[in-house]
C-alpha cells in the first residue's frame, strides 16, 4: 500500500484520507522528469460503494499490484455489520482510552478495505493499510502494512507489509491482532473495536 501512504493526508489525526475534492487521486507529478514519471507504479482509481464514516472519498486511487485478486470472501453477516460500525483502533503504548479512527470502505470490486491509525500525546503512532480479505465468525483477515512508531519508545520504529488475522476471543467486544510479538521483543495489543450490543450471540 505504499501508493496509498504517499496520497495519504492528516485526518481525524492520522493519515487517512486526503484531497480538496474529496478523492484520492494520482499525485502531482510537478517537476519531476518524464523518466521518473515512467517508473511510477501502474494504479487503479477504485469507486467507494459503501463506506463506514461520510466524510470519505468516493474513490481512493491504489497501487494495482496491492489489489487482491479476489473479492473479500464473506462468510459472516454480523463480522461485515462490525467491522461496518466499528468504535476504533488503539495500541496499547499510546492509549486505550482514546481510541484511534479506523475506516472501513467496499469497493465496487467487492474488495473490503482498512485504514485506521491512532497518534499519541507523546508522538507515537499506529497505522494500518490495506485490505480485508477475509470475513468470517469472529474474526477478520487482513493483507496490508501495520506501522507502528514512537511506541514505547521515541526510537522504536516497526513496520511490516503481510496477511494478519485479528479475531475476538473469550466474547471479548474488539478484534485483536493475534500476533503479539512481530517486531523486536515487546508484546504489542493492537486491537479493533465494536459495540457492545454487537457482541456474541450465543
């Protein structure tokens, strides 16, 4: 998703969505030479058929080879209303009070997207990118780059583009990553929120 990341402005603190008109188009090639310009990555302008928040674009514009080929497999009606109506991302190193945004769009494709993040007072920060490929009872799949800075510590950088599963257990009301350790030695509670009244139905 690194065509994503380069489009992406400061949003609802963190870097989410962005342009005037609302849409995430190809960038401004300016002054850069024709050879340069030649060497971007072929992208696709993908249209928004639904979308979890309203103040979104109508089409994010993304790396073609980040596409899955295949539309989100669905096989879980109350996982797409979660994830449709989720409350927030957080890391545990920044606050698990004051939850992040996180935004949850379907493409005309059928490809479920993710993009969420949360800044810290203290300037750490978390973000994911990509897309959901996979929606099933408890537990979603998701192929893309989770980010994570300044947390807990100003010099810890990490950052890993990969297929990550985040799954409710003991009828918890959050999805959370279920790896804990990806990055160096410290164990890392990133987790995905939704409403309670959402939660196990027996």
């Amino acid at each position: 998703m690194r065509r994503l990341s380069r489009l992406a402005a400061f949003f609802a603190g963190f870097c989410l969505l962005g342009g005037a008109t609302g849409t995430l188009a190809q960038s401004d090639l300016g002054d850069q030479t024709p050879e340069l310009a030649f060497n971007l990555p072929e992208t696709s302008e993908l249209a928004i058929a639904r979308s979890s928040r309203t103040d979104t674009p109508d089409t994010i514009t993304v790396e073609t080879a980040q596409i899955p080929k295949e539309p989100t497999r669905i096989y879980d009606q109350l996982g797409m209303v979660r994830l449709m109506q989720n409350e927030g991302v957080t890391l545990q190193w920044i606050n698990w009070d004051e939850r992040g945004p996180a935004w949850v769009a379907v493409t005309q494709g059928g490809h479920w997207m993710l993009l969420a993040g949360q800044r810290g007072k203290d300037g750490g920060r978390l973000k994911l990118e990509g897309f959901i490929t996979e929606i099933g009872r408890d537990y979603f799949d998701f192929e893309g780059t989770i980010k994570m800075t300044g947390a807990p510590d100003a010099q810890r950088v990490c950052n890993e583009t990969k297929s990550w599963r985040f799954e409710v257990t003991q009828g918890r009301t959050y999805y959370p990553l279920r790896e804990f350790e990806w990055c160096d030695y410290l164990t890392d509670y990133i987790d995905l929120y939704f409403h309670p009244d959402l939660g196990l139905k027996g």
